[in-house]
C-alpha cells in the first residue's frame, strides 16, 4: 500500500451484484481497497467469506459499513447495539480501522437515548477502530420534509470522535460539503464520495456528475491532515451491462485519484 489515500469500492456500488463481486472489480479496476456494506447477502456478514475474497482478489477490506439500513434492521439482531459490536468485530477480524454508522432512526428511542455515550463506549472497548458517523439528510415527500433520524441529520451538531463525510447526502441536504468539513474539522476520519444535484433525493452519482464540489473536496484533504480513507459509493443499479457498470467505477476511481493528488487549497 502506497502513502497516497487509499481510494475503496463500496460493495454498495456493484448493487445489484452480490458482495463477492465488489472484490472482483475492485481488483479489476485497481482500487485500493474494499468497503464492505454489510446487508442480507450473507457473504457480506461473514468474516470467513470475506477474508478469503479479500486474499483471492488481492484487495484488502478498509472500512465496514454497519448494517443501519431500513433493510438491514434485522441482520445479524434486531438489537443496533448488537448489530454495531458485531460489525465491530468483523471490522478487527479483517483488520479494517474503520466502521461507518448512522444516526439512530427516530423510531429507535432507546437507542438514540443512549447513542452519544455508547457509541464513545465502544470506541473504547475496540480502541483500533474509528466509529465515523455519517452526514445524512432529510426526506422530502409530497411537498413535505421530515428528518427520519435523532437528534437529526447532521452528526457534527451532537459531536462524535469520528465522522463520515458522505457528498451525496450533502447535495440531499442541500449543504456545501466542504463546510461540512470545516464543521468536521480534525474528527474527519472517512469520506464516501459520490455525487448529486440537490434535487432532495439521495443520488449517488459518479462524481463529477452532479454539483457537490467533489473535486475541492478531495484536493483539500492534504491540507486538513486527513489520514483516513475515500470509499467510492455510487449508484450502477440503472447500468444496462457490467461493462457500463465497470465504465461508471473506472471513472469514479480516476475522478478520486486526479483530485487527491492535485495541490491542496488549504494550508496544511
């Protein structure tokens, strides 16, 4: 592994292709690394299974997405405490430094009560690891806009040790994600680079494609001392062929490595 920022291919971003398959082009396309977003295909919940893609493709896992989706509510445990030492675990099975995690749903009460302590618990208890919570948005429907998470949509209101810096639900927002980072100052331990155009919808597209400043953003991590990871999560499920799919990642992947090897903006 270079000094550079490792660059990873969510498995998000094969969807609707399994796990196993994130690894393969990863490994085809020349990515650094993995993020593992763990759902309903199993593989994607076992550290076996994983290791040996891992071993078998040459790419390593760097980062685990927690299971926080709406539809992974029940894997692995309906209890998120249970779900979030497990990805824990899986994470420092695969020896990856970094697990992504949501804000609690609003339905989650007691979670949520407790999510700012607990959350600094586990860090605690898995001191390798960085828990970097993710930058949301709220959901418009109809005409109307609610925020399905507590306290709300932005984590850097509450304060956590870590943060995610998701680009796609900055343009969902309608936030500038380089202020987001200035918000997330030094605690900015991973980016999910995608793109949109502030229409209210979580777009994930290739970056370059909507009007995040996705180019500044990761020009300016240099200068931020960010020591962490870029995991490229976009949207391929509209891609009519797996050569469309493997254009769309080739190019989200040359659109990271321009830009983060491009002079730094900020002084370091």
């Amino acid at each position: 592994m270079t000094s550079r920022v490792p660059v990873l291919l969510s498995s998000s971003s094969v969807f609707p292709e399994p796990t196993a398959a994130a690894f393969q082009l990863a490994a085809a396309l020349g990515y650094d690394g993995v993020e593992v977003m763990v759902w309903t295909d199993a593989v994607s919940q076992d550290a076996g299974a994983l290791r040996g893609l891992a071993a078998h493709y040459g790419v390593p896992v760097l980062s685990v997405h927690a299971p926080c989706l709406l539809v992974t509510q029940r894997v692995w445990s309906p209890d998120p405490w249970q779900r979030l030492r497990k990805a824990a675990e899986l994470a420092e099975t695969l020896e990856a430094p970094t697990v992504v995690v949501h804000p609690p749903f609003t339905w989650q009460r007691d979670y949520a009560r407790s999510f700012a302590d607990g959350i600094a618990e586990i860090g605690r208890q898995h001191g390798g690891l960085s828990f970097a919570v993710e930058n949301m948005y709220p959901v418009r429907m109809a005409g109307r806009q609610f925020v399905p998470y507590v306290p709300g949509w932005d984590p850097t209101e509450t304060g956590y040790d870590a943060y995610t810096l998701d680009l796609s639900h900055c343009a969902a927002s309608h936030t500038d994600s380089l202020a987001m980072a200035d918000r997330m100052g030094d605690r900015l331990a991973h980016v999910h680079l995608g793109d949109g155009t502030g229409e209210g919808r979580d777009e994930h597209l290739v970056p370059g494609r909507g009007t995040q400043p996705c180019g500044a953003l990761l020009s300016s991590l240099a200068g931020r001392g960010f020591t962490g990871s870029v995991a490229v999560e976009v949207a391929t499920r509209g891609a009519k062929s797996r050569a469309e799919r493997e254009a769309d990642l080739r190019a989200a992947l040359e659109f990271a490595r321009q830009h983060l090897t491009a002079p730094s903006p900020i002084e370091a």
